[in-house]
C-alpha cells in the first residue's frame, strides 16, 4: 500500500491564503472582507479590486516576505507528514507563478512540510503568469504523474483533473468552490468535499492511510468509478452547499 502519488495544492489547501491576503487588503486597502464572502475564486470579484488595482495587489501577494508568513492550514503538516511515513508520495501543484518558488520552498521548510516535489503549473491561464519562463508544468503533463487522487481548493481545477486525467478531487470546502450544480453527476460523484484534513484522512483514508483491506480501496474504486461512471463516492459533495 505504499507509494501512493498524491496531488496536493499549497494555496487554501496547505496554507490559509485568503486569510492573509485579506490582511494584505487592510494594510494596501484599510479594509476588510469577510472569509464568508469570498464568493469567487477571482480575488477582484472577491475582494471588489478593478483589474489595476488586482494587479497592484498581486504583486504585493506574491512577495517574499508576504509568502513566507502565511500560516498552515490545521491539520496539513501532520497529514502530509505522516502521509510520508508512510511512503507516500505527494507531489505539491501550485498555481502560484514561478517567480514565487524560492519563497514558497522556504516556507515549506519553515513548516517541516514533507513532499516529494513542487510544481508550478498555469492553472488559469493568467496573462504575465510567467514572463521570465521559468520552469513550470504544463497540464497536459500531469497525466505523467499517475496521481490517484488530488486535493485541491479550486473548483476549476479540480473538474480539469476529474474530466481530463480521471483523478478524484479531495475538494477543500471554501465559500468559492461551492456551487457544483452545473457539473455532471459523473464529475461530482467524484468530487468529494472535505471540510478540513481530517475529513481528507477518513474519506481517502482507506488507500492513503494503508488500511485499504478493511475499509475497502475508496481511491481505487474512484478512480474505476471516474472511468465508468458509477462510484462509490456519488452523493459525497451533495448537501454540500451552505
Ligand atoms: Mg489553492
């Protein structure tokens, strides 16, 4: 059971980024939002910033300093910690330009987050994402990786690895990512919503706590349920609205 891949995100997945991005917003702004207000996945529409201005505010966000004082999301360093103990591999996606690796290593090391590798990849397709072309992935490679499940914050991206890679998504609940009434019965049925680490670690535990014998191999099985359509995890992010 060991040497499991694992996707794993690091914004609002690892570390509690909106939290200290609307810190930034007081110190740029003097104001504040509510965590429960962040509708959007876009911090414009979130955070009522016109393009100029997000784009002011970005390049604070992505700064040195701003990276490294973000504060773990509960429950992460020991997931991923034990995760590694017990031989697992994850592989941490960002969507995070690349510009900003040096500094998101140092915080990774700050916090004793154990991890195989970092990759940056576009996850949006955002213009100046990478103007210096350092190395990044491209999502087409991620299908490389043979990653049997993902933990992720973004809804977008999230559909991309279930419809393009057959990947089920652990998907991190944010006020963002909550409307799925468009998606199929297909890609929800494999979009399992997880209100915190420990919701990740009993709904995926089976495969990636190594007890698959007794709990029965729930990532397994949702991967066989992505290909055929049936899965075992159906119904999991239904209710999930608030
Ligand atoms: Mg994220």
């Amino acid at each position: 059971m060991s040497g499991r891949r694992i996707y794993v995100d690091i914004d609002d997945v690892l570390s509690r980024t909106v939290e200290s991005l609307i810190d930034l917003l007081e110190r740029l702004h003097d104001r504040r939002v509510d965590v429960s207000d962040c509708h959007h996945f876009d911090l414009g529409r979130s955070f009522d910033l016109d393009d100029e201005s997000l784009g002011h505010f970005m390049h604070h966000a992505h700064a040195d300093e701003v990276i490294v004082s973000i504060e773990p999301v509960e429950g992460a360093v020991e997931t991923l910690d034990r995760w590694s103990a017990l031989g697992h591999r994850v592989t941490l996606v960002t969507g995070r330009p690349p510009r900003t690796r040096e500094a998101s290593l140092r915080w990774l090391d700050s916090h004793g987050i154990e991890h195989e590798a970092l990759h940056h990849l576009d996850k949006w397709n955002r213009p100046s994402w990478n103007e210096q072309d350092l190395p990044a992935l491209r999502f087409e490679e991620i299908a490389d990786f043979g990653f049997e499940f993902a933990v992720e914050d973004s809804l977008e991206t999230a559909v991309r690895l279930i419809e393009e890679f057959e990947i089920p998504v652990a998907l991190m609940d944010r006020p963002w990512n909550r409307d799925v009434g468009l998606l199929s019965r297909k890609t929800r049925a494999n979009l399992v919503r997880c209100r915190g680490w420990d919701e990740v670690t009993s709904r995926f535990g089976a495969a990636a706590e190594g007890n698959a014998a007794a709990e029965g191999n729930a990532v397994a099985e949702g991967n066989a349920a992505v290909r055929s359509g049936t899965s075992p995890l159906r119904g999991a992010d239904e209710g999930g609205e608030r």
